[in-house]
C-alpha cells in the first residue's frame, strides 16, 4: 500500500473552509476512486496547517485529475498552499479505535540508505513496540521513500498527555537508533485527527 500525504499551508482564519472543503466536498471523490484504501484529514488550526493522507494500492492512480483538482480546490478554500509527498506504507497498525480530536504525532524519520532495512526493521521491531507499551496508543503508521531514505512515523494517541509520554521513550531510544541502525528523528508536528476511514476492498 501507498501513501499521498498532502499538506496545505494555508491560514488561521481560513483553516475551517479548508477542512470543509475536504470533508464535504473532497472525501466522497478521494474514496470513491479506483484503488483508494481510505482518507485520513488532520489539522494543526494554530499553525494554519491542514494534512490530508491517502492510501492506494497504486500510487498512479492518485494523480487522476479529478483528484488533482480537488487537492487544489482544497489548497485555496484554506487560503495557503499545497505540498505533496508520496511513500510506501511500511508498517500499519492500529490496536485502538481513534475518535475524532486524538493527537496525531508526525515524527520525520531519516534513515542512511545503506542501512534503510536495518533502520525499518528497528523502527518496526523495535521502536513502535516500546511506544505499544505506553499507554493511549490508538495507531502507528510508518511511511517510507525508499529512494531518498526519508520517512514519516505517524502515531495516533488519545489524548496530549500520552504523546507526551510517548514523545520522552522516542527520546530516550534516539541514541540506540542511530547507532544500532543508522535512523534518525530530525523532527516532529502534532496534529488533531479529524477523520479517518479505511477500506478493505
């Protein structure tokens, strides 16, 4: 499975129209195109920041321009501007239901290329187990650029609390990364979830 992680960088005031816009008017046309596996909307209405990620069993057939044009009608409801990025799903779990209003941890992975599978494997394996242990965890997702050996760890949490607690065991095993497996965390955004669908078929 792919995904198309879009990102709008629009305005404060604007952040509603665009999250409306995708829901209302966008989410019907991503689902219901040929080899979509579902739609995840987040947001960040401080920074003005509104994330939709969808999910393909090929990634060509997210470039139809239907979809194009919906991304951008999206773009400018919000008031800001579009960015796209495209990975494989390396790992997907999801152990808890996540209610809309649960914190969203984006965490940008770095991986070295001559270690990526070591590096997946670590974060697979390892990593997301010890976050598994902490509490209020609802969902994981790893997404890679095998190529470019960058990545996005997604966690879905209910509450702040708990990606704070999980934020500290990301810290406290970042030594342990980069050593054993070449992966590093250069960063991280939190959002708030506010939908999320996934299709079997």
């Amino acid at each position: 499975m792919y995904a198309r992680v879009n990102i709008i960088f629009g305005t404060k005031g604007k952040v509603g129209a665009g999250l409306t816009h995708l829901e209302k008017s966008d989410r019907d046309v991503v689902e219901s195109a040929a080899g979509n596996r579902g739609l995840t909307t987040l947001v960040d209405r401080k920074a003005g920041i509104v994330v939709a990620m969808s999910y393909w069993d090929d990634l060509r057939r997210s470039c139809d321009a239907v979809l194009t044009e919906a991304r951008a009608g999206a773009a400018t409801a919000a008031g800001g501007v579009l960015v796209t990025e495209n990975y494989e799903v390396a790992l997907a779990e999801q152990p808890a239901e996540a209610d809309p209003g649960s914190a969203v941890q984006m965490t940008h992975v770095q991986l070295e290329p001559a270690r990526l599978d070591a590096g997946l494997a670590f974060i697979r394996d390892e990593l997301v187990q010890h976050l598994s242990a902490s509490s209020g965890l609802c969902g994981a997702e790893l997404l890679i650029d095998r190529e470019a050996g960058a990545g996005l760890l997604v966690t879905t949490w209910t509450d702040q609390d708990a990606t704070d607690r999980a934020q500290a065991v990301l810290d406290e095993h970042r030594g342990e990364a980069e050593q054993r497996a070449g992966a590093t965390f250069p960063g991280a955004e939190s959002y708030l979830l506010v939908r999320r669908s996934a299709r079997s078929n």
